[in-house]
C-alpha cells in the first residue's frame, strides 16, 4: 500500500478534530481495512501531536497482536498513518440490542490486554467499544492507552492504578448500557471509584 493509491481509493469516514487522527476506510481485493491518519492536518500539528499519537497506538496495537476483541494492525503506511483490520459492526452508543455474552467477553478482552501490559484509558466513553455483526465486542482506540515495559520501576508504580481506572471505566459503561446486569459487588465497586475519581486528574 502507498500513499498515493491510499489516498485515491480511500473514503473518509471520521474527520478527526482537532489534532486527532482521520479515519479512512479502504477496500483491497474484497478486504475492508481502517487507517489511522493525521496527513491532512496543519503542518505544525502532524509533525507534533499527530505523529506522536500515529506513533503511540501503532506501537500499542502491534503489542496485542492475537489478542481476541482488538482490531489486528496490517500496515504502518508511513509516519503519518497505519492500517488496521476494519471491524463491520456499529459503536456500543448505537447498538440497539446487546447479548448477555457481551460484558463478560468485554472483561477477557480487558484482561488480555492488561496481561500484554496494556492500558486503554478511555473505555467510559462508548464510540471506543464496538459491537460487532455477531454481537461481540470489540476495543479502538488507544490514543489515551500506556503500553508498559515488562518489568521497568512505571509498571510496578502505575500499572495497578492504571489497571483499576480501566475497571472502573468498563463498569461506568456497563451501568449506562446494561444497568440490570450489574452485580451488587460492581455497584459497590463504581460507587467507591466515583468517589476517588473526583481526586484523579484524568477526569
Ligand atoms: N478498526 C475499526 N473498524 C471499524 N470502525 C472503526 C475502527 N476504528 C475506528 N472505527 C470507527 O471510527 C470511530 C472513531 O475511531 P477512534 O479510533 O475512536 O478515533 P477517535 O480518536 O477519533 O475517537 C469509532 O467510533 C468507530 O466508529
Ligand atoms: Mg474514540
């Protein structure tokens, strides 16, 4: 894949705002894949903020290959965008019925990732959850994500706290989405966790 076919054959679907990333979908040989990317940003911006974020979730998606729920990375097109396979499905916001399956495989995908030493950051917020045509969920978007080094001083530092603001996110959603499939233990965990988010930054 190059730029120039890419950019001829591709279609955008999201503009991002901002400095976010655009994404594009494209069609090769019957095979849909989404891009990731900040080519057509301002100059000072895609080679600030929109390389870093290319960079960051490239990197993050390449450490979770094989992981069940992630869209799998295809290509790094160049600097400025990458590939990935495109997941036919709609986001959770929109998703109109939802199988029992779906929290407790949402929970395998957050423990796979977390096993890889992956943080996602954002999953309250339900454009970055979605459902696919057979019902199963599937988790993008990893601009606010950390991947940690196996064994460095940040993981033993951050990685736990990091670990419980993913939890707290999955069941902040959970409770707008699904709120009759809360457990009483999960509606003590979030009522504590909202209570401590108030002191965390990252709000
Ligand atoms: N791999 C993918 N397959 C299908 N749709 C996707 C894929 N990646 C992103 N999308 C769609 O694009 C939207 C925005 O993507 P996202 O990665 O969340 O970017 P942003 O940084 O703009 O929030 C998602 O809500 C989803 O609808
Ligand atoms: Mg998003």
């Amino acid at each position: 894949m190059n730029r120039k076919d890419l950019e001829k054959k591709s279609v955008c679907l999201v503009e991002g705002r901002f400095g976010k990333p655009d994404l594009r979908r494209i069609e090769i040989d019957d095979q849909a894949f989404m891009l990731k990317d900040v080519r057509r940003k301002n100059f000072f911006i895609r080679w600030t903020l929109g390389l870093w974020l290319i960079q960051q979730e490239w990197k993050i998606y390449s450490r979770l290959i094989g992981v069940k729920g992630v869209p799998q990375p295809v290509a790094r097109i160049d600097r400025f965008a990458f590939a990935m396979e495109f997941i036919p499905g709609v986001p959770i916001e929109r998703g109109e019925t939802i199988p029992p399956s779906f929290f407790p495989d949402l929970d395998e995908v957050i423990k796979a990732i977390h096993s890889r030493g992956v943080v996602h950051m954002d999953l309250r917020h339900k454009g970055n959850i979605l459902v696919s045509e057979k019902g199963e969920p599937f988790l993008i978007d990893f601009n606010s994500g950390f991947s940690f080094k196996e064994k460095g001083l940040l993981r033993c530092l951050f990685f736990p706290l990091f670990r419980w603001v993913d939890y707290g996110g999955l069941l902040k959603l959970k409770e707008r989405v699904s709120p009759s499939s809360m457990t009483p233990e999960e509606t003590d965990f979030l009522k504590r966790f909202n209570r401590l988010r108030k002191l965390w930054i990252f709000n």
